[in-house]
C-alpha cells in the first residue's frame, strides 16, 4: 500500500429514520403553530411569516410543504381526523365493521369515536366556514371537506347495506346523506359549543339518532314474557 495515500474513510451511513423524524417533528411544530394562530387571530388575519417565526422555519418550507394557507389548514383537518390515538380513527371504523357483527354496536362505537374525533375537527371546520365567504381558496376547500365527509359516510353505509343491516327501502346514497348530517360540524356547534352538552351526551344522541334512522327496529324476544295489562274496573269497587 502507498504509504503517500490516506486511508480512504467509510462514507457515513445516511441515517434515513432520524431524518424522517425530525421532518415529522418540523411538519408537527408547523400544523400545531398554525392551528394555534389560526383559532386565536382567525385566518385572514394570520400570514406564513408569522407561522414561520414562531414555529422556527422558513416561508419557503412552508409554501413547498403545504402550498400556502389553504394547504396549512387543509393538513391540519387531516391530522385532526386521525384522531388521538397511535391508529387513525378512519382505520378503527374499518376494523369495528369487519369484526363486529351486531350493526348497533357498529353505530355505538362510531358515536364513541366521534367524542374523540368532534372536538379536534370541528374547530377547524368552524374555521373553513367563516373563511370561507372571503376566500375563494377556503370556498374551494370547503366543498372538498364536505365531499370527503359525504364519500366516507356514504362508504360506511355501502358496508352496512351489504351486510344486510339497513331498514327496508333505505338506500346506500340516503342512508349515507343521513349520516353526514349527524356528522356535521354545525350539529356539534348547536349542541356541545351552543348549548353545553357533555361530549358523553352528545356521541349517545349521535348513536341513537342514526340507529333510529338507518336500522330496522328490533323486534321483541319471542320468548320474552308478555307485560300484563292492568284490568280496566267495569264497576266501582265496592
């Protein structure tokens, strides 16, 4: 060997989970600064370069990550939907109605998840509204959460038609508009934000509503005692 060469050192190994940790890191500092400025100062009033400042990034990483406010606000609904737990809540739907099999259980637990989903969402939702009427970007958004909501309910509803759960002449496309009424943000705002329901209260109506709308109601036990009819008195008693 050339005594004249120097060792030729390894090439350091690109430490790819670090880097894509501390991308989700920055992208979570950024969705949760802006959500905060959003809620607090209202979103005309909000720019990228106070985003960027208090969450410690450039404008320009804002602008390729998310393309702008409407972008920003847009992830941040998504982050919202997934719930707070380790699996999203669009994947525990899918597992509760591919292992339940009782459909009012099915409906219980998505008036659970909606206590958990509701009050992550619905102020961003609140938020879209009021933009909405001053920003064509946020008009457009809008519309595009209204869709979305609309496709999974009516999806939700496609399951329970195929598994033979929905009451009789109740089609997949109603079943689903049914659905994304009591799903709306402007139900929650009447209810939880207006009038001061409990969240517990509010998933139980939420449940109880869509299993009176969507399902057959449940027939009496044939072996279940019959209730006794109190005997109407034909005479005054003596």
């Amino acid at each position: 060997m050339d005594p004249n060469m120097s060792a030729v050192k390894p090439k350091r190994r690109y430490d790819s989970v670090r880097r894509r940790e501390q991308a989700r890191q920055t992208r979570e500092a950024v969705l949760n600064t802006a959500q905060r400025l959003f809620l607090t100062n209202g979103f005309a009033t909000t720019t990228i370069a106070a985003i960027a400042q208090q969450a410690e990034v450039s404008v320009d990483t804002i602008y390729k990550s998310f393309g702008g406010k409407a972008g920003l606000v847009r992830a941040i609904s998504e982050h919202a939907l997934a719930g707070d737990q380790t699996v999203p809540a669009e994947t525990r739907s899918d597992a509760l109605q591919a292992s339940e099999h009782d459909p009012r259980a099915i409906i219980r637990g998505w008036g659970k998840l909606t206590t958990e989903i509701a009050p992550r969402v619905v102020p961003i939702l609140l938020l879209v509204r009021t933009a909405a009427g001053a920003d064509p970007e946020m008009a457009d958004l809008q519309s595009e959460l209204n869709a979305q909501r609309l496709e999974r309910m009516t999806r939700n509803a496609h399951n329970l038609a195929a598994a033979n759960h929905l009451r009789e002449n109740l089609s997949p496309k109603l079943a689903g508009e049914i659905m994304w009424t009591y799903s709306s943000p402007e139900l929650y705002e009447l209810l939880v934000l207006t009038r001061g329901w409990p969240l517990q209260r509010y998933g139980a109506f939420i449940a109880d509503a869509m299993i009176a709308q969507l399902l057959p109601p449940e027939t009496a036990s044939p072996t279940a005692t019959p209730r006794r009819r109190p005997q109407r008195l034909t005479h005054p008693p003596a």
